[in-house]
C-alpha cells in the first residue's frame, strides 16, 4: 500500500470532518490544496 502524506490544510479539513457531529460541509480548492471550508448552519426545507 503505498503512503500518502498530507499537506497541513489536508489534515485540519480531516480534523474538522471527524469532529462533525452532523451536517455538510463545502471545501473550497484552490491548486489543489484545500483553502477554506465552509459549514452549512442552516437548511430549511419546505
């Protein structure tokens, strides 16, 4: 199996997938590299 390293922006978007409880998130890629993440609070549906 062949080992992957992560950049540091790769291991905090893990970090924040694990701690979510629940709900979605939107990863925002710039280069390849993950830049920000976004949590989605709120959805309403009708």
């Amino acid at each position: 199996m062949e080992t992957i390293k992560l950049s540091s922006q790769e291991k905090a978007l893990i970090e924040i997938v694990r701690n979510l409880q629940f709900g979605e998130v939107r990863v925002i890629i710039t280069d390849g590299k993950p830049i920000r993440v976004e949590e989605v609070k709120k959805s309403i549906k009708l």
